[in-house]
C-alpha cells in the first residue's frame, strides 16, 4: 500500500544534548520541497508502478522520503548505495529526507522509484525554484543558464600536429565551398578558381604565372599579341621556351609547375 509520508518526528528534540541542527543549505531545501503540487506530481508518477500500489499490498517507502532522498543523491553527487549508508548513518538527513526512525530504503528499491519519475515531473523542480526566486526578487527569471555532462568520446588525441592538421583539411574544405560559390555567382572559370587537394592554389598557366584568359575577370584586358607578351613576358627563359600557348592558343590551366617552389 502507497504512503505519503511517516509521521513527524524531530530527532534533535529526542537527543537535545548532541545540540544538532541541519545545515543552513539543506534547511532552505528542506523548505523548498514543502510544495504539494510537486509532490502531487511524483506521487502520481509512482503510483503507476503497480496496477493496485495505491490501495493494496504492505506499506512503501513514502513518497515524500523517496522525493528527498534522491534529491540528496543528485544534490552530492552519489550514487544510490552511498545514498542509502550516508542517510542511515546521518541524523541530521535522516530529519532532512523526513526518515526520522524509520528503516532507510535500499539502493535498489531507490533505483525502481526513480525509473518511474517522469522528464515532466522532473521539471517542476526547476519550474517551483525559479517561481519561488521570483517572489523573493533574486532574480528575475529571464534566462536559464543550463549545464551539460562531458562523455568520453573515441576521437584522437589533441596535440599541436593533429589540430594543425585538422585546421589545414577544414579550411581547404572552405576553399573548395568558397570557389564553387564563386564560380557561380560571379562566372569564373574554374580553372582560374583551382585550388590543389592540400588546400594550396594550384599552380596555373603555362609559366607557372597563374595567367588567365583574355578578357577573363581579373586578366590583364588585352588580347592578342599585346596579351601574349604581356604573358610570356613574366616567365623565365626556360620557361617561356616549353611554353605551349603558342601550340594551343590557351593557357594550360592547372597544370602544376616542377620548378615553381
């Protein structure tokens, strides 16, 4: 049968010469937790663990002391079985978790609880603090800063060398983008746009001068002869001698240059 709650009972008043009081941090989430509709929200989650939890069977753990030990257990960061002996041993959480006397549930029973608790309900936690924040105006409730958990991923090791690499192959992947984007909203050639598989312009032209066509965007302007000795005119003697324009009539695009460093 499903139980809300024990009946009160303060520890420190049954042993007043310990003089134990609960920590200041753990009596603001103590009052935090004193909300019905939160705790509606779990209870109604949990009753679905059986078809007949509410009403038949021995009584549970109650609710509000399965509500409050796993916020204990996400609030330092245990896990259910350190919950489970931390609790048992502790007064001042027994008095906190609203266990009081009574026998601390095991991690596993913790574990099958938690499963049933719902994202939805979850939320209401966060939901009633940033309410409750409001109303005291420390803050007001504008932007949520929110947290992640890092997971070890299989990816390669950092090191300078690697991260060069890596910078090198997404950069040359730009340039790639970056030439056929061009390409299309200007109209040059791909030729005049090439660039190698390492990322690097390619070396184009006959001379090695990266020349482009007559009339091309970016050329010289001049045609013909004048715009033929405009290009042979940069390369070196060896150059100009294997050049081929004069064979085909245009330059050899792409063509990388041995002698070029």
């Amino acid at each position: 049968m499903f139980m809300d709650r024990y009946d009160p009972l303060n520890l420190f008043e049954r042993i007043p010469s310990l003089g134990m009081q609960m920590d200041p941090v753990l009596a603001q989430r103590d009052r935090l937790l004193d909300h019905d509709e939160m705790f509606q929200a779990v209870k109604a989650d949990l009753s679905k663990r059986y078809p007949q939890t509410l009403t038949v069977g021995r009584h549970s753990t109650p609710v509000e002391g399965i509500l409050r030990m796993l916020v204990i257990t996400h609030l330092y960061g245990w896990s259910f079985e350190d919950t489970e002996h931390v609790v048992a041993a502790s007064l001042v959480l027994r008095q906190t978790c609203r266990i009081y006397a009574e026998h601390v549930p095991d991690d596993t029973t913790l574990i099958r609880w938690a499963t049933l608790i719902q994202p939805a309900t979850v939320q209401t936690v966060p939901d009633h603090v940033t309410v409750l924040a409001r109303q005291l105006k420390v803050t007001n409730g504008r932007k949520l800063r929110i947290d992640g958990t890092v997971v070890e991923t299989n990816i390669h090791h950092p090191s300078d060398s690697t991260l060069l690499n890596d910078g090198v192959r997404v950069l040359s992947r730009v340039m790639r983008t970056a030439r056929q984007v061009a390409a299309d909203a200007v109209g040059w050639s791909q030729a005049g746009l090439a660039v190698g598989p390492d990322g690097h312009p390619a070396a184009s032209g006959c001379c090695g001068r990266g020349g482009v066509e007559p009339g091309a965007p970016g050329g010289s302007g001049q045609t013909g002869q004048g715009w033929d000795e405009a290009h042979h005119g940069r390369g070196t003697p060896e150059r100009r001698a294997g050049c081929r324009c004069a064979e085909d009539g245009v330059a050899a695009r792409g063509r990388p240059d041995p002698n070029r460093r």
